[in-house]
C-alpha cells in the first residue's frame, strides 16, 4: 500500500481568472469580448465572493495546502496605479486559507496581463521584465510574512506557444521569432523576481521562501518505435520539457520545481522538416487510451517518466497541477489514485517529491475551451454557483488524511 510523507502537501488549485469572475481589466476579458468567444468568463466560479465558502471545502476535504493566483490587472490596474483595496482582498484571501491551516501556494502570472500592459507590448516588449518585476515586489513585500511557496509565471511555454506561436489566445500572434523574444523575457523576468523574492525575505529576516515556475510537462511518446520518432521525441522532451528549466537552474533561481502534467503527446513525425519534427502528432487510434473531454490521453506512466526527466537537478518537486476534465466523476478517481501510484513509485526511486496539487478545486473556465470541460473536485451549478463536492473529492480527501492510497 503506498504510504506518503508525513510532511507531503496535498491540496488543490485555481486561477484568478478561471474562478474569481468579473476580471474585467485584464487583455482576456476585452479579448473574448471582441473574438466572439461561445463562453465568456463572466462571474466565472464567483470564487472573488465566495472564496471562504471554498476553503471551508477544502479545509473539509483535509487540504493542507492550496495553490491560488494573484490577478495582476486587479493589483495594478493602470500603469504604476497599485490598489490597496485589491491587496487587501487578496490579503483576506491568504488570511483566510491560514486561518483553515491551508499553506497557501501562490502564483503571481496565470495566463493573463493587466490591459494596460498588453497595450504596450505585452511580453514582447523590452519592458515587460521591469514592469513585473514591480508588481511583484509589490505584492511581496505585503503578503512574504504569510506566504512560504511562490510561483512566479505559471507554464511559459503553454503561454508563449498559445499566445504568440499558434495564435489561439491573446495577443494572437504566430511567429516563431516573437515566441522565442517572450519566453526569454519569460525566463529573465522569473531569474529577477527570484532574486527580488529572496532579497525582500532576506532583508526582514525570515526564513527563505520557495519559489519556482509551474512548468508544464508531457511525456513525449514514440507511436512506432522508429528511429524518426525517437529522435522527434528526444528533441521535445529537450525543447519543451528541459530547456526552460535548465536556463532558470544555471541561474540558480529554482528552489523547487513546480510542475503541471496531464499526458502525454504520441510522437508520429511524417518527415524530416523541422515542423515535423516539433509538430507531429499520430493521427490514428492505434494505441487507444481512455481520455479527458478534451481528448488528452489519460497516461499515469507519463508522470513517473516527467518526474525521472527531472531528477538530475536534485530538487525538491511540487506536482503543482494533475487533474482531468470528465463528466465520469469515477474516471476523475482512477485519473488521481494511478498519478499517486506513479509519484510514489518516484518518491521511492528518491524524486524528492513534496507535494500534489490537483487541478482543479472546482469546475472553472477552461480558457477558450471554456465551462464544459469540468476538472473540478467540486462540480459548480453554474445557473446559482452552488458548490458540491464529488464522490472522487472525498476519495482524495481520505488519501490527504490518512497519507496512504489504499
Ligand atoms: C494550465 C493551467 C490551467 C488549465 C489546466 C487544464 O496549465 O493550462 O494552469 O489554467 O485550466 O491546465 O488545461
């Protein structure tokens, strides 16, 4: 029976603009508006209103831990403006999870940038570093007495590859050159955050905090087992999985880290080109997996080997999203008990594993994808935003409790 850590963090996640609802200052908002997106974010999960409704639930579903983000557009909603009434919320909402003793994990870039900002050049821009390297010595000089776990961008590579590589989000750019320009400004903005994080702890004497990026990871797997594939697969898993990593380590500005994975890509490349080789994907169903609604292969395997991949840095691991989306609350369980079975296979290969964080509490907009695709541990009614916890919830809660996947 696999037994976890006595200290491991178990808990959930979320993103501002995913749950909080009435984001209304940030480049999504004015962009779902003007693409015509089928759902827009609206009130979302009202999680700005009820944000203590729903760490009572978590805190019932014995969560040690929970990872929220910072909405950047309500802190700072017009350039070099800082809002001590949203810092406030946002205090409240910190306070909130301690007094429920829930360690918050708290992200400061989800996805999404204050309007402001993207008006002068978003992450394209040569200043997009200093402007959120401000916000955030803003916010943690206020909140590093109440916050030991920072995330400081989560998942660049999603980020610059849907917003500047294949046009699908804001600002809906498709150009290789622009991705590379944002994912090092990504990557430089991180390295001057995690010097400024630890600066500002340092200089009121506490103790160091733990601060990465949540970094999406796929197991990148040959469909048949040629050489083409193999090398295709080699190259993502370097391109996509190590590459940002390995900047930020060099720099020595990773204390731990965070990572989100989901599944895996099935490699099938059709020629030599170098779209080829990134880009293709086996179109066929020869190896059928059960998958989420939205067609991602559910592939517990995945994780132990992304873990592995990561080994070689010798540092602590947060799993800092897992999580599918399905109408079957029962595939939802399975999905979560064979992921734990693989962390702790890690965990016993000496990954120094620290924690798993679902994604996600609660049912949440899935971007352009938007309410259909329902990952949550507690399904949301989305005519009164009533709040109920699934049958799967309350199997992870056991595993929580008890640190032990019986
Ligand atoms: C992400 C995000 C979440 C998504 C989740 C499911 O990694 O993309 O952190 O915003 O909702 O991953 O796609």
């Amino acid at each position: 029976m696999p037994i976890f850590p006595k200290d491991f963090l178990w808990g959930a996640a979320t993103s501002s603009y995913q749950v909080e609802g009435d984001n209304s200052n940030c480049d999504w908002w004015e962009w779902e508006k003007k693409v015509g997106l089928k759902d827009v974010s609206g009130h979302a999960c009202r999680h700005y209103d009820l944000f203590r409704e729903d760490f009572d639930k978590a805190a019932e579903l014995n969560h040690n831990a929970h990872r929220i983000s910072i909405e950047w557009s309500r802190i700072e909603p017009s350039n070099q403006e800082f809002s001590e009434s949203q810092l406030k919320h946002y205090i409240d909402v910190i306070d909130a999870l301690r007094q429920r003793n829930i360690e918050p994990i708290v992200t400061l870039h989800h996805f999404t940038n204050p309007l402001w900002f993207s008006r002068l050049g978003g992450w394209e821009s040569g200043e997009a570093e200093k402007f959120f390297l401000r916000y955030v010595k803003f916010i943690v000089n206020a909140l590093s007495e109440k916050v030991r776990f920072w995330v400081t961008i989560n998942e660049p590579n999603v980020y610059a590859y849907h917003a500047y590589l294949i046009g699908a989000w804001p600002p809906q750019k498709k150009s290789i050159s622009k991705t590379r320009i944002v994912l090092n400004n990504l990557a430089n903005a991180h390295i001057s955050c995690y010097k400024a994080i630890h600066d500002i702890y340092r200089s009121k004497g506490l103790n160091p905090p733990f601060v990465s990026i949540a970094h999406n990871a796929q197991a990148f797997v040959p469909c048949k087992d040629n050489l083409r594939n193999k090398i295709a697969c080699a190259l993502r898993n370097k391109w996509y999985n190590l590459d940002f990593i390995d900047k930020l380590f060099k720099h020595r500005a990773l204390d731990y880290i965070g990572i989100n994975y989901y599944t895996r890509s099935l490699v099938e490349v059709k020629g030599w080109g170098i779209h080829n080789l990134i880009l293709d994907v086996c179109t066929s169903q020869h190896h059928p997996l059960a998958k989420n609604s939205l067609g991602w292969d559910i592939y517990p395997q995945g994780l132990y080997d992304v873990l592995k991949g990561f080994k070689k840095y010798n540092l602590p691991i947060i799993i800092t999203e897992n999580g599918i989306c399905t109408e079957d609350d029962s595939l939802r369980w399975d999905y979560i008990s064979e992921h734990l079975k693989m962390v702790h296979r890690a965990l016993k290969d000496g990954i120094k594993v620290k924690g798993y964080i679902y994604w996600s509490l609660m049912d949440n907009f899935e971007w352009d994808k938007g309410f259909s695709h329902r990952f949550g541990l507690i399904s949301i009614d989305y005519n009164n935003f009533a709040r109920t916890i699934r049958q799967s919830a309350v199997n992870f809660a056991n595993v929580c409790k008890t640190g032990s996947l019986d």
